[in-house]
C-alpha cells in the first residue's frame, strides 16, 4: 500500500495546484488529493472504483451510506446520485485517493474471457478491502506515468490489467452487469448518456425508452432500480449540479444559472435547489465564498 501511495504522492503533489481532482496522461484515471476535511458533495457519478490510500470518506447513496478509509475500494456500478464528505484529511496527511473510471468495452471483452460467477450484492454502490491484485495493477499504471514514452504501447495493456483483477475479486458480480450489452444496465446506462448530454432540454421518458429499447414502463422501472431516481428526478440532479458549478465556477447569479440549464422558473429553481443542497443559491454561494477567504 504504502508504495502505491508514495507514487500517488508523487503525481498529485507535482500535478496539482491545491485540493481537488488530479487528471493524469491514462483516460480515465484520476487522482483525488485533499489537505483539509470537504463540505458536502453532491453529485451524479459515473461507474468507477476508487481507491482510498490515505484518510477517509463518506458516502451516501439514497439511504445507504458508507465510510471508508486506507486499503478500502469504493465501487459505483452504475449512473447514481451520491452525497459525499472527505472526513478525514490534513496538511500533514492528505486524502490521497486513485480512481479508475470503468470502460463497459474493457469489461465486455474480458467477461467473454472469464468464467461465470456466482451472483453477488445487485446494489450498484458497495465498499470493500482493496485486493492485493487490484493495487499491485495500479501501482504498475502509476509507473507507467513516470515514463511517458511507455504510455502509447502499455497503458490500454495496464488499463485492462486493472479491469481484469477488479472482476476477479469481489466486486466482480457487480462490474460484469457494465459488460452485459443488452443488460438492464448497459440499456439505462445509454439513456443516461442522453440525459447526460441533453439535461437543459425536456426529454419524454418515450424517447428516453426508446434509447434503452423498452417499453415506457419497464423503462422507469429498471431506470429507478439501476439509479435509485426516476427520470424527471435524475434529470433535476444533473440540472442543479450544474447550476451550482456555473455560480461556483464562472460567477453566473442564480436566474442566469437557472435558465442556462433548462429551468423556465426562477422560484422553482430556488425552492429545488435549497431542497438538494441545503440552502438556497444565494446563501450558498455565500458560504462558498466565505470558505475560499477563509
């Protein structure tokens, strides 16, 4: 662990500016460095792992939550809300976390490859101890960063290593749902992309069905149960996490937010806006603010 960790150090610390989220030259693989405990974090992940490798986090998902820390892994198996807090961090030890976005293409080939698992826990968010296997692949990914000229020839080599071991292990169950291309996953996780893409504008949950080729019904049944929210409801997510980063990012005022990400009332927005974050806009970014002088 402690290896992995000295090269996670290294990256975030010559690649980074402050706190935040570190990109690396590997698509997909992320770093997460923090020098101080997080306000509450809302938003829409995308299936990924994470691997904490310092301090500690909680996260919720509808009515589940989790916390966990060093040498533990978090899995999002599919398009989910969650709220999240880094509970534990300072100067003298950071959160230091590497986080893998996971590739359904990646998956799929290599569930071809490997044999039939039993079924495990369907719920699309779960924490377990990060498997020996797993960091040692992700260690050989972040050696890979240290020498640029290896990257064209062994990152998809080191990307599909890591894939590999995260469906041989416990979490296997779960990932394989991403490489099932006609799956209830794979068919919600393509209107979601819709939605992705067009969240400012009304979408009819037929046109949604349609993308995921269901019926109307069996569409927002299998939509609720994979993501937790209806359509309208995930939509409203992806709406106001953006409103919030246009105030927070580009300084935009609340009715300019509002109607840049598809709300035709400014009053509506407030009121939804205060009931997923807390306060409402305007008091929210002056705790944002008072945060950043502080």
């Amino acid at each position: 662990m402690n290896t992995l960790l000295d090269a996670v150090r290294r990256h975030a610390d010559a690649h980074s500016n402050g706190d935040g989220v570190v990109s690396t030259a590997i698509p997909g693989l992320l770093i997460v460095r923090a020098t101080a405990p997080s306000e509450l974090m809302h938003d829409v992940q995308r299936p990924l792992a994470c691997l904490v490798l310092q301090g500690a986090k909680h996260v919720s998902v509808g009515s589940r939550a989790f916390d966990f820390a060093a040498g533990d892994s978090l899995l999002v198996s599919a398009d989910v809300p969650t709220v999240s807090q880094i509970t534990h961090a300072s100067i003298a030890q950071p959160y230091y976390s590497l986080v893998l976005e996971l590739d359904p293409a990646v998956i799929t080939d290599l569930v071809a490859q490997m044999p039939a698992q039993s079924a495990g826990d369907p719920a699309p968010v779960r924490v377990d101890p990060t498997e020996e296997e797993t960091l040692d692949a992700a260690l050989r990914l972040m050696k890979l960063l240290e020498r640029p000229a290896s990257l064209p020839v062994l990152q998809a080599q080191g990307v599909r290593e890591m894939h590999y071991w995260l469906l041989a292990g416990r979490h296997g169950d779960a990932i394989r749902k991403l490489g099932w291309p006609d799956g209830h996953v794979q068919r919600v996780a393509r209107a979601v992309k819709l939605l992705r893409r067009q969240y400012a504008q009304p979408i009819a949950v037929e046109t949604l069905a349609a993308e995921a080729g269901m019926s109307p019904s069996a569409f927002h049944q299998h939509f609720k149960a994979v993501t937790s929210l209806s359509p309208l409801q995930f939509q409203k997510q992806l709406r106001l996490i953006e409103a919030r980063r246009l105030m927070q990012s580009q300084g935009s005022n609340a009715s300019t937010a509002a109607y840049a990400v598809g709300y035709e009332s400014v009053p509506q927005f407030t009121r939804e806006y205060g009931r997923l974050f807390g306060r409402p806009p305007v008091a929210d970014m002056r705790a944002a603010l008072q945060r950043t002088v502080g």
